[in-house]
C-alpha cells in the first residue's frame, strides 16, 4: 500500500524554523517527638516522604524549591486524555499506570511518575532483561517502556544541550534497527534486541558542519535493508547537503572510517530538509529550495558508490517540457519544480502498474504529486495550492473565531508534514496560532494543530473533505529538529503525532485523543517507527524514542478505539470529578472555591474539612488504590502543611510575644520574592502561601543569625520564638502523619519522593538551631551562676533546656529522614557519595549532641535518643561518661548500666561497648567480660580479631593453640625486639603445654609450631647480638669523633666498604639506627644489614645468617581452630610475601658482597705457592667456611650461587617497590650502588678468574666436609 516512513521521516524538521523564546511556564507551580527515657525502646517515626514542590495549574511539573532531584534513566510522563470536554482545560494528578483502564472524556490530565517502582531484573551476566514499566493500559491503548537505549547514547544524551543542537532519530519498521543522529555523529542499534539491557551500539561520524547554523540544521539518516541475511547499511545527510554511506552498519563498531560519500549540487543558501526511502537502494532529498534530488546507491568495480541526481533532469529534457506543458490541463499549476518554497514533506503514494509510485512532497504553500519510476526517471502530474485550500476551509469554519480565520493567511498558519491514506486521501498537518482565540490559551505561542482530508480523486477540484483537531493551546517547541512529525497507521484510520515534548495519538472521524507529555522540559522526544502491524486484528504498535527514558512501545486496538464514545456516563463523571478535584489548585480559582473568610483559622479549618473529606471521597468510590503514591503524597503534603499553618496561627493568636518574628519572616519572604502583599501580608500568606512554609522556616532562621538579629538580648528573644514556631510545625506534622497515613494508604517506608522534611536545607536549620540554642543555654548558665542565682533553675533556663531536648529529638528525626531518602535515591542510581557523607557527618553530629545534652543536664534524653535510633556506639559512650551518669537519674553505676544495656540488645550493644574499651586502651575492663560474658567476648574477638587481647582470653579459657596463634599474630606485627621476643617464647610455652597435654610432640603440627618459634626466636637473638655488636663499635670509638658523629655513622665509618656520600651508605645507617632502638626490620633490610656491617674475615656469621634468615622467609606454620584444635590452613610468616624477583635478587646480594669481601689476589696461586699453600689460603676465606657450613644442609640445597648469577642486582621497578618513600632520584642513586657492586664483582670474574677460584673453594668445602664424617 505505502512504504513506512519511520526511519528517514524522523529527521524532518520545520524549515525556516527560527530560535523562539521558550513560553514562561504557567508557575513553579506520627505522634509527637516523644521525651524519651532510658528503657524507650527503639521507634522508627513515621513518614510519608512528600516531595518538596508546587504544582503548576497549567504545565503538570513540579518544581523542587530546595532539593535538586537524582537524576534517573526514567523521566516521568504526563498523560493527556481528549475528547468531548472543554479544550485546554488540563490538571496536575499523579495516578499508577492502571489508572488508564478507563475510557476519559474530559481534558483531565493524568501523571504517572516512571520513577517509583521501577527497577529491573537480572538473571545472570547474560540475557539480563528490561523489566517493562507501563505509563498507561487502556483497553484502547496501552504505553510501556520495552527497550533502553544503548549505554554511549544514554551518556551522549544526559549531557547534550537540545536547544543548542538539532537530535532526530526513527525506527525502521523493515530493518528493525533505530537510530539518533545529531550534527556531528550517528548512532545506529538493532531496537528488536529487547532481551539484552544495553544493545550493541554503532557510532558513524557525520559530515562536519560547514556554516554557522551546521549544528541547528537537522541531520538524517536512513537504513538501507538487505533482507534477514545480513545487517542493514547506512545513508547519513547533513543540513548542507553531504551524504555518506556504509555498506553494513558492523562497520560502526570499528570507527566507520571506509565509506562512500557525495554532495548534493546546492545552491548559495540551500540546505537539505529530508531524506526518505523510496526503495531499498533509491532515496529522495528534500531542499530549502523546493528541489528534490535522487539519491541512488550503486555499485561499480565491486564498490558502492552515491549517483544524486535532479529530480526532471533540473527541467532541461524535452520529455520534463512536454509533461509540465500539458499540466494547466490537467489541473496543476505551471510552475516548475525547484521554486524558492521549501519542500517540507513528503509521503509515498500507491504503487502504480509500472516499476514506480506516486510521491506527494508538501512545501510552503503547495501540495505537488510526482510520478517516480524506479529507472531514474520522474514526473510532475499535479500542483495544489493547498495553503489558499485550507485558508478558506479555515474560513467557512464556524468553530474559530474570526481572528483565528484571518490568522489562516497570515505566517502563524503552517503546514507541517503530509500522508496519503489506503483509499487516496491526502492529509496534511497544519497549526495556526491560539493568540486570538477564546477560552484557554495560554499566550501567544500557544497553536491549535489540526489534520486536514482532502480529496484529490478529481485533479481538477481538490476538496478539504473535513478537518481533525488533535490538540489545541499547545506552546510552540522552539528547540531544532522539533517541527511536528505525522505516522499513519491502519491505513491512515488513526495518526500519531511527535511533538518536541508530547506524543499525539488520534482516530481520524471518531472523538478518541490521547496526549502523552513529557513532564522534564529538559527530556524530548527524538523519533518512532511503525514495528508491527495485525491488518485482520487492526492492532498496531509503534516504538517512539525517548531521550531520556527509552523506546517507548504504543499499542494501539484500532476497533476499541472506533467503538470510544467521549460522552458516557462513566466519563462524564470522571471529568467531572478530576475538574472538582484539581480545580482548586489554580490561585484564581481559591476565591470560588474557598470564599472570604476573616477568620484566618476559620478558614484554614475549612480547607482542612475539604481535604478530608476529598480523600475520603476518594476511599468511598474505591478509587484510592488507582492513585499512584506520589499522587497520595502530594494531597497528604497539602493538607499536613494546611494543618501546620493553622496550628502556628493558633500559637501566634494566643502568643503575642511571637507575632514579631513571624511578621518579620513574612516580610523578608515577600521581599525576596518581589511579590505584593496588600496590608494584610501575614494573612494573606497563610491563605495563599502555605505550600511555600518551608520557605517560611527558611526565614525565620535567618532571623536568629548574628548579622540580622540585632542585640544579643534581641537575638536571645529571637532565638526562643523562632524555635517554638519550629517545634509546634514539626509537633504537628508529626501528629497529623500518624493520624492520617492510612486514610492516604502511604507506604511508611516509601521515601523515594523528595520531601521538604527530608530535603537538605532543613537538616541545616534544624541542626543549626540546635547549636545556636546550646551556645545560648551555655551562656545563660555562665550570667546566672555570676549573679548569684541558681544556674539551672530559672524560667528561661528551663524554657531553652526544654527547646533544646526537643531539638535534639527533631534534629535526629530530620537526618534520620535525609538519610533514608537518598538510601532510596542511591538504591536507583548506584551514586551514593551525598550519601556517605551526611552518614559521617550525622555520626559526629549525634556525639556532639548528646554531648551538648549531658552538659545541660539532659542525659536521660541523650540516652532516649542513642536507644531509638540504635547508635550502640553512642550508647556505650554515654555508659561510660562519668559526666552523663552524675547527671543520670538514679545511683547506678556504668557497669550497672552497661550491664543492663547487654541483656537488652546482646551483642549489638555489647560488641559496640567493647569496642570501645578497646579504642580508649581499656583492655581491663574488656578481659573483665570473661567472667561474666565469655562468650559474648569470644564472638566478639571472633568478628574483630585482636591478637594483643584475644591471647589473654583463650589462656583464660584454657584454648592454648588459640593462645599460641594469636601470640605468634601479635609478634608478626610488634616492631620491638624485646616484646617480640616475650610473645614468641610464650606462644612456643603455649604449644608445649598443648602437646604435653594431648601427647602430640611427634605430630607435624606440633613440629611446625615449635619450628616457627624456634626460627623467630633464633631470628630475635641475631638483632641482639647486632645491637651487642653495635654498641661494642660505638663504644671502642674515640671519644672526639663519638661527640662529633651520630652513632650510625660511627658504625658505618668502621666499614671502609661503605664509601662516604652512596645511597648504600645512607640506607645502612637508617637501617642501623632502627637496630639500635631496638626495633625489627623486614628480612630484606635484615639482610643488607649484616651484609653490609663490618665484617671479620675469619667469621662468616653476618652472611651465616643472611642465608639463614632468606630461609625463614619460605617457613610455613600451622593455625589451629580454638575448639576443634584441627588443622585448619597455614600461611607465611612475612605478611607480604617477597616476588619471585625480588628473593632471587636478596640470594644474589648476599653471594655478591661475601665474594667482595675476600681479597682474591692473595690467593690466587702465584710464585712460591704451592697446592698446600692454595688450599690453605682458600680454607681462610669466610667463602669456605660459608660453603662448608651450607654443605649438606638440605634447608641450603636451593642458596648456591654461583659468581656469575651473583651478577644479578635490583630493577628499578623491584627497588620503587620496596622503597616506595624513595624519589626517584633516591632510586636512581641506590641502583647505581647496586650497579657498581655488580661491575666490581664482574671485574673479579674476568681479571682475577673468580669462577676458577670459587669451584677450588667449594672441592675445599666438599674435601673438609667428607674429613669431618
């Protein structure tokens, strides 16, 4: 019948279109805190979480006054219902998507917020899929979320600024794939993959933009299908007439570096308006200039390439002559193709006999008919001059007033876009301008868009056979690329409409009008596509994209639409019922709806009745359940700071002292705002401004701060009557949550909504106060006990403490609040960093507070309030200020209390108090729990391992392996040799006992246990004896030089090896000194220690044990579990195991200075020396004796080197990891030490034939060692 234009017609746009100012939006339109006592258990308040904001009358959004909102993947959308009610009405009314079960009639307006309930689920790494969030479920339609958009796009298109660019996308019916182009890139994806969250994305860059409005000029794209045995191409245009195609769209994913491209001959001025498929390899291009182009894809030498072509050979052939002289006969009009209108549209018409169909392009003012064949030939058959049709259509009609009938001839009258219907109608969408009209236009950028049939069976007589409004007072969307774009579906019966921001679907003939508007002026809508068609059923579906939600799936029951009828009972009723409602919403409707009242409580409590009895009206007709829970919120937000408002004003009537601070606050309000009050500005505001009360607290706030509260007798003043306005408004939102949360059936827990109780800004008041309100008590205290009365017993000191309980209470409630909610927030979006921080923030704050409450001798209360928020912490704080337990009713102790607190809460409290016996080095106290909760304290140092205690605990409970490992634990971490040396021999005592007890001194974890000992134990004596060996160097120096040098030089001056200025030097000396203060080192530093000490040439006891100590690091011990005393696992003794790299590197440091250490040349044999005196000089050596002492050891058998591997020194990257406080100048210097070592011992390999030397020294070795067996 008529190919899908979904793809490429998504990139229209409206010629010509200039930037407009954007139209000014019609408005940024439980019980009471308790005095708790110690045992008050612990109580969750209750809360409805509401969000902070006012409702427009006229727009449906919601504007937070304080509190910025998480931004989402789901915007919220905004349902619009048309039919027989009166035009332009609409309301702000937020409904669960069920709520569009029911036929609608009036122009009530229903909201369904995306954001609540929505969530998806994930089965796995694979076939994640999308959970389907639907927005409306008529039995006429029906709307869902079916498909995210692919992640790069998502994040391109949180970012993009749409005013500044042109965006379009469309989905192809035939391909399956959709597609979003902007000035400088394309992004392409298959739409069908439902399954998958996140759909492989292709990226293609568009032609650059070549003028100054390249990047306000609408791009297109369009897929070229290849059938289902490969994936579709691509044909990108810009504005300026460049085209590029790829052959597959796999090329995307690859940079799409290889294309063909062309440009389109334009002219001065001419840019590009559409691209549309005509067939699978021929597309037609639309100009500013009225010209069409045919843009066909070839191939040649197996390479596509772009052949564009004017449409009728740019009016040159004879044959184009000939056609367009006969046209004045056929009815046309003679002009030619290629005029200076703008082409706006173009639609396909019924397949002709020949390889070819009609194409109909709408420009400025006429409507032409163009016969295409396939073979590169067109024809122009027919011109309407459809402009001056429907102006005098427009002009006959009796329903438009008659400003609005010369308004059709004026610019204000549009023709937008075109398509033909299956029996050969021609309908064409028009707007004209709503500044005239009566009733309900909203300015004078508000337009009425409507469809015209006209009937073109008589070329001769073109007939606008009737005309369709599908919306009217609709603001004009200035943004580019968001001229209106038409889709018909079943056969043309029904159309759908994309506006920038809305989504029209209508029955042509029949009074069936649905609106769906975004509620974010920030989202828009970018494309859509017809996906699936049921010709016998009459069900259509149509996948639109969504910038900031999604593809958004519409089904459509053509046949239930036909049978709608705007005029039921039912629907009458409902809007009716949804005018009564939301009418009262609108300032100038308040006098209708609420009459003069003087008595300012009199009416409030009026307003009260009404609210009440309008939810209770809801609950009887059983309607409440179809209100979606932000809807609940916003009537229960209404009518709680209604009910606070007449609670204050009661307070202030009978409370003159009060009067000022209020008046002042109202006053700076208005000043601020720039709005007139009259004279009455403080009863004015309590009836026309209590939406706005948070603002109120705001100022009243500001109030009490220094530089606006005058004296400090003004500000003390000020300070008591701003709190008690504060604590009587959250006394009585408090009070009216518990009464009423089940008449709203609002989930307790839900706080996804953003509440002015739980937005930022009354954190800080709240919090704020309470600072300002101890600071003054403090000061208060201070003048009484200097004047001689009782510092805690005067009417105002009692008044402030009893502010100040009642603060501290709110402003644990307030965090408590901000907290949950952006748990909510963070729950949705994976951002939880505003988060963390009110978390430590809310942390300190309570300490600080209950320390503020024990100061002014409220610690009953601080106590109150650790228990119900269940900071265990804080409790066990309290439990053991001796300054909270003076002032603490009653006698009892901290144990006392400590121990109550236990056998209350068990291990939440307990594990809490022992921690912080354990942070304040109250180890007594901790090990005292043995004897009355031993296994509270077990599971305890189960949870939080500490060796340096948990040893004492399992000696007391006789478990010695669990002693003995954590004694070994705590000597793996102390530093000090002298401690080490404590904790390792009682662990080695530990296992003897275990194995003389059990009869397992032969068992091999008793064997390993007591090797670990042993080693560290043999380890600890070789820092003795180093210190020993130290402190004798230091001690034999002369006493000048020991006044003038420090004492690790001393030892480093007694090594002549060490040369003055090294980086080697340097690192002995600090390594030295940490020996001398008694401390360990890791068993690197252990061995260039006793490499590097001055050494004897007789003693090999340095290197003896640098081996030794290599060694220790591989040994592996045992760990036993403390009751079942089995083998539970093992690990190494150094926490950080060395790399492979870096212990090959220490084997070879240790074999590298033992053979520098030997003066080879004497003996090397020479004149005179004979065999006994070679052997005698190399058994001399401390290489021999190191040999000898390794030979047959099989703990050695792996610490053999041999010259030539001793060669190998540290890498730069082994050096920065073990010295990581290094610069890399420290670096640098350091290995060239390394350096230096290596080509002295290479000088000695290759000068003094140290490898001969070294195989005579180990035959020594092997000849010494058979004499000794």
């Amino acid at each position: 019948m008529f190919s899908s234009q979904g793809p490429s017609r998504a990139g229209s746009r409206r010629p010509g279109q200039q930037p407009q100012r954007q139209a000014a939006g019609a408005g940024a339109g439980g019980s009471r805190l308790p005095s708790v006592a110690v045992q008050t258990p612990p109580r969750t308040p209750r809360t409805n979480n509401l969000p902070l904001q006012v409702a427009s009358p006229f727009s449906g959004q919601n504007v937070s006054r304080y509190h910025t909102p998480v931004s989402t993947p789901m915007q919220p959308l905004r349902m619009q219902h048309y039919g027989g009610g009166a035009a332009g009405l609409s309301s702000t009314r937020q409904q669960q998507p069920r709520d569009f079960t029911a036929t609608t009639t009036g122009m009530g307006e229903m909201e369904v917020d995306a954001r609540s309930e929505f969530s998806y689920s994930q089965a796995g790494a694979e076939g994640a899929k999308v959970a389907t969030k639907q927005y409306a479920n008529r039995p006429e339609l029906s709307v869902a979320l079916s498909a995210q958009l692919p992640r790069e796009l998502q994040k391109v298109l949180a970012t993009c600024d749409f005013q500044a660019e042109a965006y379009a996308g469309g989905i192809d019916h035939e391909t399956g794939f959709g597609y979003v182009v902007s000035p400088s890139t394309c992004f392409a994806w298959n739409a069908t993959t439902t399954h998958s969250l996140y759909p492989t994305c292709y990226i293609f860059p568009m032609p650059p933009a070549t003028s100054t409005l390249g990047n306000l000029l609408t791009p297109f794209a369009s897929f070229v299908p290849y059938g289902t045995t490969r994936e579709p191409g691509l044909i990108v245009a810009s504005g300026t007439g460049e085209l590029r195609f790829w052959d597959s769209v796999d090329t995307g994913l690859a940079g799409a570096e290889n294309y063909t491209g062309t440009q389109l001959d334009l002219v001065t001025d001419e840019y590009l308006t559409g691209l549309y498929r005509y067939e699978n390899l021929i597309h037609i291009a639309l100009t500013s200039n009225g010209r069409l182009f045919r843009v066909t894809i070839t191939t040649h030498n197996g390479k596509s390439q772009l052949v564009a072509t004017l449409f009728g050979g740019g009016g040159t052939s004879m044959f184009y002559r000939a056609t367009t002289a006969l046209l004045p006969f056929l009815g046309a009009q003679a002009s030619m193709p290629g005029s200076s209108e703008v082409a706006l549209a173009l639609a396909f018409g019924q397949k002709r006999g020949r390889p070819g169909k009609d194409v109909w392009v709408l420009t400025q003012n006429q409507l032409q008919k163009w016969s295409v064949h396939v073979d590169s030939w067109e024809q122009l058959e027919q011109q309407v001059d459809v402009r001056q049709l429907i102006g005098s259509h427009l002009e006959q009609a009796v329903d438009i007033p008659g400003g609005m009938q010369r308004a059709a001839r004026t610019q204000d009258f549009e023709l937008l876009d075109v398509g033909v219907r299956s029996d050969g109608q021609i309908l064409v969408l028009f707007s004209y301008s709503s500044a005239t009209s009566t009733g309900f236009s909203s300015g004078s950028n508000a337009y009425t868009y409507c469809i015209a049939r006209i009937g073109v069976k008589d070329p001769s007589r073109p007939t606008v056979l009737a005309r369709d409004i599908l919306v009217s007072d609709m603001n004009r969307d200035s943004r580019p690329a968001t001229a209106p774009k038409m889709l018909l579906v079943d056969g043309g019966a029904a159309v759908l409409v994309q506006f920038g921001g809305a989504v029209v679907v209508a029955s042509l003939g029949a009074s069936f009008r649905q609106t769906l508007t975004l509620k974010s002026q920030w989202n828009r809508t970018l494309g859509f596509g017809l996906t699936k068609t049921d010709s016998q059923a009459r069900l259509s579906e149509i996948s639109a994209i969504i910038a900031a939600n999604g593809v958004v799936t519409i089904k459509i029951d053509h046949e239930k639409i036909e049978d709608f009828h705007a005029d039921t009972p039912t629907n009458q009723l409902k809007a009716t019922f949804e005018q009564a409602i939301f009418y009262g919403a609108r300032e100038e409707a308040r006098s209708v709806l609420l009459p003069s009242i003087l008595d300012q409580r009199l009416q409030l409590s009026k307003r009260m009745e009404l609210l009440r009895a309008l939810i209770l009206f809801i609950n009887e007709n059983g309607v409440g359940g179809h209100l979606s829970t932000s809807g609940k919120k916003l009537l229960s937000d209404g009518a709680e700071k209604i009910f606070m408002a007449l609670t204050i004003w009661q307070h202030v009537n009978n409370n003159p002292e009060s009067r000022t601070v209020l008046e002042n606050a109202v006053f700076n309000f208005i000043q601020r705002s720039g709005k007139a009050f009259g004279d009455d500005p403080v009863r004015l505001f309590f009836r026309t401004k209590v939406d706005e009360f948070q603002v109120l607290f705001r100022e009243l706030y500001e109030l009490v701060q220094p530089s606006t509260s005058g004296s400090r007798r003004q500000q003390r003043s000020y300070l008591q009557d701003v709190n008690r306005i504060i604590i009587i408004a959250f006394d009585s939102m408090l009070k009216h949550r518990e009464e009423t949360h089940a008449l709203y059936g609002i989930p307790a827990d839900d706080r996804r909504a953003s509440q002015w109780t739980n937005g930022q800004t009354i954190v800080d008041i709240v919090s704020n106060l309470f600072d300002a309100t101890s600071s003054l008590l403090t000061e208060q205290t201070k003048d009484n006990h200097a004047s001689g009365q009782k510092p805690d017993r005067t009417v105002l000191v009692l008044e402030l403490q009893d502010q100040l309980k009642h603060l501290a209470e709110m402003t644990f409630w307030v965090f408590n609040e901000r907290i949950a909610h952006l748990q909510s927030l963070a729950n949705d979006t994976g951002d939880d960093r505003e988060l963390h921080g009110l978390r430590e923030r809310f942390t300190n704050v309570r300490k600080q507070i209950a320390q503020s409450l024990v100061t002014h001798h409220l610690s009953s209360i601080a106590f109150g309030l650790a228990q119900k928020y269940t900071d265990f912490r804080l409790l066990a704080h309290l439990c053991n200020d001796s300054q909270a337990l003076q002032t603490l009713d009653g006698s009892a102790t901290a144990d006392e209390i400590s121990e109550a607190y236990i056998t209350q809460y068990q291990d939440k409290f307990a594990f809490e108090l022992y921690q912080w016996y354990t942070d304040n080095g109250q180890l007594q106290k901790l090990l005292a729990q043995d004897q009355v909760h031993p296994e509270l304290l077990h599971r305890y140092l189960e949870l939080h391992p500490n060796p340096r205690v948990s040893w004492l605990h399992y000696l007391s409970a006789k478990d010695l392996p669990g002693a003995a490992n954590a004694l070994v634990a705590t000597a793996q971490e102390d530093r000090r040799v002298v401690s080490k040396k404590v904790e390792f021999a009682l662990a080695k005592l530990c296992n003897l006992a275990q194995a003389s007890a059990s009869d397992e001194r032969t068992s091999p974890a008793f064997e390993a246990a007591a090797l670990v000992c042993t080693k560290e134990l043999e380890t600890i004596s070789t820092y003795e004896e180093l210190r020993h060996e130290f402190l004798s160097i230091v001690e034999h120096f002369s006493g000048a030089e020991a006044n003038r040098v420090d004492q690790p030089e001393v030892i480093a001056l007694a090594n002549p090896r060490l040369r003055e200025g090294t980086a080697i030097r340097s690192h002995f000396k600090n390594i030295t000194r940490q020996i001398l203060q008694g401390k360990t080192l890791d068993f690197e530093d252990l061995i260039d220690v006793l490499t590097l000490k001055p050494q004897d040439e007789q003693l090999i006891n340095g290197f003896w044990d640098a081996i030794a100590a290599l060694n220790k690091s591989k040994v592996r011990y045992c760990v036993y579990d403390s009751f079942e005393r089995s083998l539970i696992g093992s690990f190494t003794l150094e926490q950080h195991a060395l790399q492979a790299g870096r212990v090959k590197s220490a084997l070879s440091t240790i074999w590298r200075r033992l053979l520098l250490n030997v003066d080879w040349r004497t003996v090397r044999p020479g004149q005179g020396m004979y065999d006994s005196d070679v052997s005698t000089a190399l058994r001399g050596t401390i290489v021999f004796q190191l040999m000898h002492e390794m030979m047959d050891r099989p703990d050695c058998k792996h610490a053999w080197l041999r010259p030539q591997d001793a060669l190998l020194i540290p890498t730069m990257s082994e050096i920065s990891a073990r010295f990581p406080q290094f610069s890399d100048a420290q670096a640098q210097a350091l290995a060239q030490d390394y350096l230096e070592e290596q080509e002295n011992l290479q000088m000695a390999i290759d000068t003094l034939g140290l490898e001969e030397l070294y195989d005579a020294t180990y035959r020594e070795a092997q000849l010494a060692s058979s004499e000794g067996r």
